[in-house]
C-alpha cells in the first residue's frame, strides 16, 4: 500500500493563536498609575491583597489620604451620589474619569479639577492635598460612608490601608479613627514580603509543616 504523508496543516491553528493573543490583548485593560508612590513596611505575612472587592485608603509619607474602591460600576455609583448630594457640580466627562481613573487625594471643592488632569499632571501638581480627616471636616468618612453604601451587601468587601514606612502615626491613628467611627473593626494592612525570622515561632512552625 502506497504511504500516505503525515504532513498536518497548522495554518487554521495559527489564525486561531493569534486571534486570541490579539483578542486578549485588545480587552485587557491596565491599571492606571497611582498619584503617589509608598514605600510599605515589611512583614512575614503572606496573605495577597484580593484584586476585587476592596476599599483602599494610601497614605503617602507626607500624610496624604488618598481613596481608591475597584469596580467601575461601583466607582459610578459612589460618584453619582456624592455628585448629587453633596453639589459637586461633576459632569458626564468627570465621571467617566473617575470611574476609570486611579485613586483620588483632595477635597470635594478640588475634586472636579483634579479629575480633569491627566496621572503626570497629577504627579507634578500640588492640588491633592489628601482627602481632609479633621475634627470639623472629615470626608473621609464621607468617602467611606458613600463608598460602603455603593458596594450594597457585598459580604466579600475587604477595607485596607496601604501607608508609607514613613508615615507619621497620628495620621495613622487619625484614619483608624474614622474606620471607627464608622463602626468597621476589621481592616487590612498592605505591607512587603519578608523573610520569617530565623528561631522565630513562625519560622519553626514553617520548618515543621515542611518535615
């Protein structure tokens, strides 16, 4: 019997690949660059920061707040309603870019400006002071307040607070505070991956589940 050739097109197979790289890479959509940078303390705790459902608050070096909620519907929602009842005077454009935007650091009167800049003008101006906290002026509880509310009754919703190695504790006490007042006592500290210490009862404890 003559030999038949085991030759096998990939030609459709290729179409195919590349078609899904170019699919993915069209509907992937990255994270916007965050208006300041933190350096975050260490610790040996290896919990990951979840990529959904989170409430997080950045703290700069320099004692600046800054908010951030995921989920751009959500993110709508809480601008919305601030917008309406608090008069913020936010147009369609405002809030688009707030919806797909990164995290915000200034007050209400300041916020139609600041989201109107782009993440290097942002970066290089001064107009995002933090979000104010004080005694007399403490939106971010209203931030919190608004934020917990848009998120409806999401059991999942993690609150975190990423603050730089830097930052001065009574700003920290300040934002813990709020959380407080708020009634919310579970909350999450964003840090860095470090070794466990060697003697440690963390390190032993790893030592016996690896024997």
């Amino acid at each position: 019997m003559p030999r038949k050739s085991t030759l096998i097109d990939m030609t459709a197979m290729c179409d195919v690949a590349f078609l899904l790289l170019t699919f993915f890479m069209l509907a992937t959509k990255f994270k916007p660059d965050e208006p300041v940078a933190v350096v975050t303390p260490s610790s040996i705790n290896t919990q990951l920061l979840p990529d959904a459902d989170v409430i997080l608050l950045t703290v700069d070096k320099d004692g600046r707040v800054f908010f951030s909620m995921d989920g751009q519907p959500k993110r709508r929602q809480l601008i919305e309603d601030l917008n309406t009842n608090f008069k913020l005077g936010l147009e369609e454009k405002d809030i688009r870019n707030f919806m797909v935007g990164s995290s915000v650091g200034t007050d209400f009167k300041n916020l139609k400006q600041v989201l109107n800049l782009t993440a290097d003008q942002r970066k290089q101006s001064n107009v995002e002071k933090g979000i104010p906290m004080d005694s007399t002026n403490n939106e971010l509880a209203i931030w919190i307040e608004y934020a917990r509310a848009a998120q409806g009754n999401n059991n999942k919703l993690k609150y975190c607070i990423k603050a730089d190695n830097e930052t001065p504790y009574p700003v920290i006490k300040r934002v813990l505070d709020t959380f407080k007042e708020k009634k919310i006592q579970k909350l999450n500290l964003v840090t860095n991956l470090e070794a466990k210490p060697a003697g440690s009862a963390a390190a032993l404890y790893e030592e016996q589940n690896q024997d």
